[in-house]
C-alpha cells in the first residue's frame, strides 16, 4: 500500500473529477491520502471528502502562511472547531502552517508587515497543536532558520514534525534529525537539474526510518510527467526513484513508508 502523506485534492472535487483520479491512484496501488488543508473553505471541503471517501482520504487542518493576513486570529478561531470535534473525520494533523518568505509583498514595510504576521500565526498554530496533540506539517520556503527557532522557542515536542515538501540539503535535514523531526520529500527527487542534487543528498542523510514520501498534487509532479499536472497516482515514480537512490528493493520501501505514515499520523 502507498500512502500518499499529502496532497490537496481541492481542484480534483471543483473539477469532479475526483472520482476518477482517486480510481487511478487505487489502480496504481495508491490507497490512501492526506488531503491538507490551508485555509477556511478548504478545511470544509476536505473533512466533508473524509467523511465521503472513510479509509482512503483523511484531513489536515491548518493556516498556510501564504494564507495569513490581519484576519488570522478569526480563521484560527474557526480551525479550533476542529480540533475540538473529538469524533469521527476529525483531522489526522495541524498544518500546514509556518513561513513562505518566497510569495512576499515587493513593498518593504508591507513584507515585514507579512513577516510579523505569519510569525505569529505560526506561533499560535504550534501552540494549538500543543493542546490537541496532533502531528504537525511545516510549510518552510526560504525560512529555514526562522521555523526553526519559532519551533524551538514554542517547546514543540519535534517528534511530532514534519517538514513537508523537504527542500533543504544536508545540513538542514541534519537539523531537523538531531532534534527528533523528519522531512517529507517530493517529486523533486526525481529531478535530474544539479540543484536537485543537494535534496536527494538529504533524502540518503535522513534514510529510511523517519522517511514520509507525498505528493504534493497538482504541483511538483515527478518525472515522467513533469509539466503536467500532478495526482496522488504518480506518487510511484517518486517511490522509484527513491528505492533507487537509497538502494533498496521498491517494495521493501512501500512497507516501510507505509509503516512511518501511519505510525507518524497515528492513522487507524
Ligand atoms: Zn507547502
Ligand atoms: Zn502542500
């Protein structure tokens, strides 16, 4: 069984055509998923899809940073609700949340503006998943130490992070391992540019014990089918191509994934 650890199947449901992209993940083994939610209307949407689709599609809930503005504290008030379901399709994690320093205001006193603002929506998060106990998925671009000492100033218990969409190198998973966390990686690794390389690098450092594998669809779609759009199904080309780089046998790999996923989101 391949787990797909995350994924946003929101344009697949406003297309409908989820049914069939879920049909083709099955057929390529791809039985399950997290759908992970950034923002109000997709934390509906999502646990309405896991109440639909039991055993197969489970949610996240959490304020993407790109989504924060000065309406944060409303929304999290709102993602509260979820957390305090305490009944069947509640979510599996918090997130994704943290810092995207890449999608910025041009504008100076407006970037430190958003700066400040996705600072303490994380912050808020972390102390949120704090209280509920639940695994949580950092979103970190072009903020790596940031996240870090937000994570490490909040008393986080690390063993419950992941880092999604790993795109770091060596030194950066090596930081994340020491203090217990694990990184989630991508179709990236199936990228043959050389700024690649380090990523794939980090992917051997960490190795296979803490390993999450995802998707991250539609985006990042692994080779062969980089430029279109991605689906939970292609998660088998980036398994392959990790089996290879960390030289193990593809299946051996599905069985270890499997067990981290399930054992990290604590998935029944
Ligand atoms: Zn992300
Ligand atoms: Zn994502």
């Amino acid at each position: 069984m391949l787990i797909d650890s995350h994924c946003h199947l929101g344009r697949f449901s406003e297309r409908g055509d989820l049914d069939e992209v879920l049909n083709e993940a099955s057929l390529a083994g791809v039985n399950r998923m997290i759908t992970v939610g950034t923002d109000p209307d997709e934390w509906k949407l999502y646990q309405s899809l896991s109440a639909r689709h039991e055993g197969v599609i489970d949610f996240a809930v959490g304020l993407h940073p790109s989504e924060v503005d000065s309406n944060w504290e409303t929304k999290l008030e709102e993602l509260r609700k979820y957390l305090e379901l305490g009944s069947d399709h509640c979510p599996v994690a918090i997130g994704e949340m943290g810092l995207d320093y890449f999608h910025l205001p041009k504008d100076e006193e407006e970037k430190q503006t958003a700066i400040e603002l996705q600072k303490q929506a994380f912050s808020a998060q972390l102390e949120l998943a704090r209280e509920c106990g639940l695994p949580i998925i950092i979103h970190c671009r072009d903020s790596f130490d940031d996240c870090v000492k937000i994570l490490d100033t909040s008393k986080t218990v690390w063993d419950r992070v992941v880092f999604h969409c790993f795109s770091g190198g060596k030194d950066e998973i090596d930081r994340i391992n020491l203090r217990g966390g694990r990184g989630s990686f991508t179709g990236i690794v199936t990228y043959d540019n050389s700024s690649c390389e380090p990523v794939r690098e980090a992917l051997i450092e960490q190795g296979v014990e803490r390993l999450l594998i995802e998707t991250d669809c539609p985006y990042l779609t692994p080779v062969p089918h980089k430029g279109k759009e991605n689906r939970p199904s292609y998660l088998r080309y980036t398994f392959q191509r990790i089996a290879a780089i960390l030289q193990i046998p593809v299946l051996e790999l599905e069985d270890e994934i499997a067990k981290n996923t399930l054992s990290f989101f604590n998935l029944k």
